[in-house]
C-alpha cells in the first residue's frame, strides 16, 4: 500500500525507482512556472500596445503627422519585445542530454523575467502619461522617445536572457 492507503500505480511506482525524478519534476515545475511569468508579461505588453494604439488613433491634422514616424517605431520595438518574451527559451534539457540546467541557473532565468515584469510596470506609467499628454493636445515627440529608449533597454535585457540560455547549454556534464 501506499500513500493514503491505496495502492501505487505503475507511474507513481515508476517514479519511486527513478533516481533523481522529483527534482527533475521540480525542475520541470519551475520551467512552466517560468513560462506561466512569461506569458503574464505578455499580457500585460499586449495591453500596452492596445494603449499605444488608441493613442495613435485618437491623433488629428498635423499633430498625426508630426509623430507618426516615432509611433510607428514605438509600434515595431513593442510587437519585437512581446515575440522575443514571448518565445523565448524555457531552460529545458531532455533527460539523456549531458547538460543539464541546474536549479540555481533556472533561479537567474527566474530574476531576469521579474526584472522584466518591474520593467513592464514602468513601460505601462510612461504609457499612460504619453496617453494623459496626447489626449490634452501636448506635445507626446519626448514621451515617444523616451517608450522607445525603454523598449530597446528592454529588448537588450531579453538578449542577454538569450545569451544566458547559449552559456546554460556549455554547463559541465553532470557527474
């Protein structure tokens, strides 16, 4: 008998004989909970870009034209960071691979994502105030640049998670 007094089934029998399962469940378990954080930073880019959008429609006449090559940039660098968030990797490893991602390495994927996420918040004030200026007919020219400058910063943040997953893959073998 097992647990709660019934018996084990062939998978949780299985898992018992399996060395090192648990942890690697837990890692598996931190590599979605990753993902979940990802897909929420995400969400809330996405939402972002709907802000920017209603900004972008609600310019008139010469104000439009003054600001739509910046916007339209604006627009680019957001769709470019929310794919590269997005897609970016889930420091998995297959079970027979040599290499394997170490808890403590899933830790540093795990601050560069919250680091991220205070990011985000950030992003998400500059867009409001961008919003609160355009729709009081004042100049937005410093706003837009400033969301731009964020995104890039951003962007190269999300590069160097990327370059973090490239080392994780040179790690030593696990004896």
């Amino acid at each position: 008998m097992g647990e709660e007094g019934r018996s084990l089934n062939i998978l949780e029998k299985a898992i018992r004989l399996i060395p090192g399962y648990k942890g690697y469940k837990r890692k598996e378990e931190r590599r979605d909970n990753d993902h979940l954080l990802r897909m929420m930073l995400v969400d809330r880019l996405d939402r972002v870009r709907t802000g920017v959008n209603e900004v972008v429609g609600g310019l008139r006449g010469p104000e439009a034209l003054d600001n739509v090559g910046d916007l339209d940039r604006l627009q680019k660098c957001l769709e470019k960071l929310t794919d590269e968030i997005r897609f970016a990797d889930r420091g998995y490893r297959g079970w027979f691979d040599m290499h394997k991602v170490q808890e403590d390495e899933l830790d540093r994927l795990y601050e560069f994502d919250v680091a991220l996420a205070e990011d985000i918040q950030a992003l998400e004030e500059a867009v409001k105030a961008l919003s609160a200026d355009a729709s009081a007919r004042q100049p937005i020219a410093g706003h837009v640049s400033g969301i731009v400058s964020m995104l890039v910063a951003m962007s190269d943040k999300v590069s160097s998670r990327s370059n973090l997953m490239i080392d994780l893959e040179h790690n030593k073998p696990m004896d």
